[in-house]
C-alpha cells in the first residue's frame, strides 16, 4: 500500500465530529479492501479512490450520514437514470461499510501510486 494512502487514513482518522462522523472513519478503517483506498473527505461524506492523485477513481461508492439517522450508500458518478445511484441505507456504520463493500469487485485495491488513467 502507498505511504500516501496511510499518511491520508490518519488525516481523516483524526477529523472532529465536526467534518466527519468518526464512527464511519472507524468503521471503513476497519475493513481491510476500504483501508487499502485513499479516504476522501468531501462535504461530510466519506469517498474512495483506488489511485493516489487526482484525477480519482470514481467508482468506489461513498458513506453519507443521513440526517435523520443512519448511513447512506451512494455512487457518487452514477450517469443515466439507471435507478441504482443509492446502494441503499443502513442503520450502523458498521452495516453501511458491509453494504459499500459487497459491492466491490474483490480484486480491487489496494490504491495504485499515479491518476485513474494508471488504473
């Protein structure tokens, strides 16, 4: 795994409840394919890209906390009216990260160092 990627779990491992829920930051940490993903913050969710430098991947999906309780699943980049943008929701961080990652083929990750055109 790039230096990258763990230099950027700590970063977001160590953000206040203010930026992100750290039951979610904890929760991805724990499993080891999301761990392997750069973390990316972005308006209080949390996404993953399977490169190290912009531009991203863009088809891992992300973790929303939703305001009126519980998880969210979401591919972010999802084009067309295809209906399946939200994955689903999810009560616990915890069943959020295992809805996330049955998603994920099990060959991905963990992050290449370069841009998504590396991938």
């Amino acid at each position: 795994m790039p230096e990258s990627v763990t230099k950027e779990w700590l970063s977001v491992l160590s953000e206040p409840s203010s930026v992100i829920d750290p039951a979610l930051t904890r929760a991805a940490y724990e499993n080891p394919q999301l761990r392997s993903f750069l973390p990316l913050i972005s308006h209080g969710s949390l996404q993953f890209s399977r490169c190290t430098r912009y531009p991203w991947s863009r088809d891992v999906p992300a973790l929303f906390r939703r305001r009126a309780g519980g998880f969210s699943v979401i591919r972010m980049w999802e084009t067309g009216e295809s209906g399946r943008r939200e994955v689903g929701v999810a009560d616990t961080a915890e069943e959020a990260v295992a809805l996330l990652v049955a998603t994920l083929p099990r060959e991905w990750g963990p992050a290449i160092e370069g841009t998504y055109d590396d991938l």
